[in-house]
C-alpha cells in the first residue's frame, strides 16, 4: 500500500527532473583544443584532460588515476590501460584504444606533447597539480583534485563562449556517448568502449541528436 501510494504522489506531483549537464560537442573540443593546445603547460594540460575524457569515454574516477605506464604508444594508435574502472566488480581492467587521426587536433598526437613537456616519468600520475613560480610553471607530484579540475575546465569554456553552469567534466562522457550513437556506431563496440554492463545504463548517457531524429521520420518515405 505504500508503495502504491508514494507511485500515486510521483505521478500527481511529478518528479523533479534530474540535473543533467549538457554533452559535450566533437566541434566544441576542436575549439578549445585549437586555442589552448599551443599555450602554458597547465592550458595543454586541461585540453589534454579534455581530448582523452571525450575520445576515450573516460570518467573523472578513470582520468585522475592515470599514471604514465597505463598508456602505451604506437604508430596508429595510443591505448590506455585501466586497471580499476566502474562497474567492474572482478577489476579484470580494461584496455581503451584511441586512434591516430593524423591532424593537429590528434589526440594522441595531443598527449604525447603534453608528456614531453610536462617533463613525466613512468610512475607520474598524468594530470597533477600546477605549481606556479616567478620564471616557469611545473608540475608537482601530487595528482590534479577534481575541484581543481572542474575549476579549470569551467574556465576554459568561457573561452569558446560556453555557459560553464550548463557543463561539467561528465559533459566529455555524455557527449561522447551521443555522438557516436549518432554515428551509428555498433552497440557492442558502443558498450565496449564506454565501459556499460547494460543497454539501460548506456541509454541513460545517449542525447539523441536533432539529424538522427529526423532520419526516423525520413525511413518512411512519405
């Protein structure tokens, strides 16, 4: 009975929607990629965090224990190792394979610069802290927090004129998610990729674009 009753409240009251950040774009991360790429080693940092959290599928939990061992390089591809990821209860890890694309917005092409700068060694996490003196900034051994991360990527979207209130670090996942499920990519690979058990929980980060609506309507050749 009460259960039947808290769903009757639910459907005469409604449900308070959830606050869902808005997907991140591919074009949006060529933009920033094109104007910070080339800047200060904490600006190549954050597009770093950026290209690899969108291209790869990668939450917060995934890109902050990124140590430099886990990625491995090759001609047509870099692969990131993750030991440790949700929902993944036997921690068997998971291997992310993330192409070469040969252009100056490369991703992997994007990191390896970041590595050289940054000046990493093997045991290193990837993204760390910034330290910050009177003739060069460097980075100190202690890992980037989430805060500072977020704080950082909010930043930078004011720099391509983007409502940092409507974006979050998880906008990189959500937007990666729907762009692909626009593209049509296969659900197995999809659900390989992003690290999801269950179609539902793969749904649940997939916004249907306005192109992939229309070719619903367009099937039935009216």
């Amino acid at each position: 009975m009460v259960k039947q009753l808290l769903e009757a409240c639910e459907r005469i009251l409604g449900m308070c929607p959830k606050n869902r950040k808005t997907p991140f774009t591919a074009a949006q991360v060529k933009e920033l990629v094109l104007q910070l790429g080339g800047g200060n080693p904490g600006e190549l940092q954050i597009v770093c965090l950026i290209a690899l959290g969108f291209t790869a599928f990668l939450r917060w939990e995934d890109l902050k224990d990124l140590r430099c061992h886990n990625l491995h390089m090759t001609s047509d591809y870099m692969s990131i190792a993750l030991t440790t990821r949700r929902n993944n209860q036997f921690r068997e890890g998971s291997v992310i394979l993330v192409a070469c694309t040969g252009s100056h917005i490369c991703p992997v092409s994007l990191t390896k610069r970041f590595l050289l700068v940054g000046h990493h060694k093997e045991s290193d996490h990837l993204f760390r802290r910034i330290c910050h003196t009177k003739h060069a900034i460097s980075f100190c051994p202690q890992q980037l927090t989430y805060s500072r991360a977020t704080k950082l990527f909010k930043k930078q979207l004011k720099v391509i004129g983007l409502d940092p209130k409507q974006h979050g670090l998880h906008s990189l996942r959500l937007g990666r998610a729907s762009s692909a499920a626009a593209a049509a990519i296969p659900d197995r690979l999809l659900m390989r990729q992003g690290g999801w058990q269950s179609q539902t929980a793969k749904s649940m980060y997939i916004k249907e674009t306005e192109k992939a609506l229309l070719r619903v309507s367009r099937a039935l050749c009216l």
